[in-house]
C-alpha cells in the first residue's frame, strides 16, 4: 500500500527557512520520479516542485524559483529546503509520486507550514 508521511513543517517568521521530509512507502521509489505540492486554506492544491528518478532534472514553480529546492535520497525520502519564507507560503506540504501530475490517489495528512512575524 503506497504510503507518504511528512514533516518538517512548523511556524517561522518571514525570511525564516524549513527543511521538508517525505518518507515514501509501497512502491519503487527509485522508479518514480517525486513532487511536493501545497494547498493553502480555501485554494487547490499547487504544484510546487518536482525531481527526476535520479535527481537528475527538476522543475520549480514560479512563486517558488530561488527559494526552494528539492532533493532526494536512496532511503526512499524526499526533501524539500525552503527558504526566504513568506506569508504566501502558509499551506500544507504534501509529497506524491510522478513529475507533472501526482501517480497515486493516495496522500500523506501533509506538513503545516506557517510563516507569520
């Protein structure tokens, strides 16, 4: 059964950085490439950042290019740095298989990012 737990998240100030974790489970991870995504209250869920099965390529959304990078390892985790946070951040990160749309309907309860001064 697929499975994705994530944290990492928490409350910092403007400016502040957080690093996101994505325990993977169920599938081949090594085979699928990986995205984080985020869903702000009353918003869909934004696509925020993606990473080839190697690592190789990523892709960034434009609100999001500069600040965040993603990563991954061989223990079936992905990461998500976050940097020069901003109020517009606030949302819960989730992480999913695949690059551009998400290869799994099943989803992590997320991490809850909040940046307020």
């Amino acid at each position: 059964q697929v499975h994705f737990v994530e944290s990492g998240g928490g409350l910092v100030q403007p400016g502040g950085s957080l690093r996101l974790s994505c325990a993977a489970s169920g599938f081949t991870f090594s085979s699928y490439a990986m995205s984080w995504y985020r869903q702000a209250p009353g918003k869909e869920r934004e696509l925020v950042a993606s990473i080839s099965t190697r690592g190789v390529r990523t892709n960034y959304a434009d609100s999001v290019k500069g600040r965040f990078t993603i990563s991954r390892d061989n223990a079936k985790t992905v990461y998500l740095q976050i940097n020069s946070l901003k109020p517009e951040d606030t949302a819960t990160y989730h992480c999913n298989a695949g690059y551009s749309q998400p290869s799994f309907d099943s989803w992590g309860q997320g991490t809850q990012v909040t940046v307020s001064s």
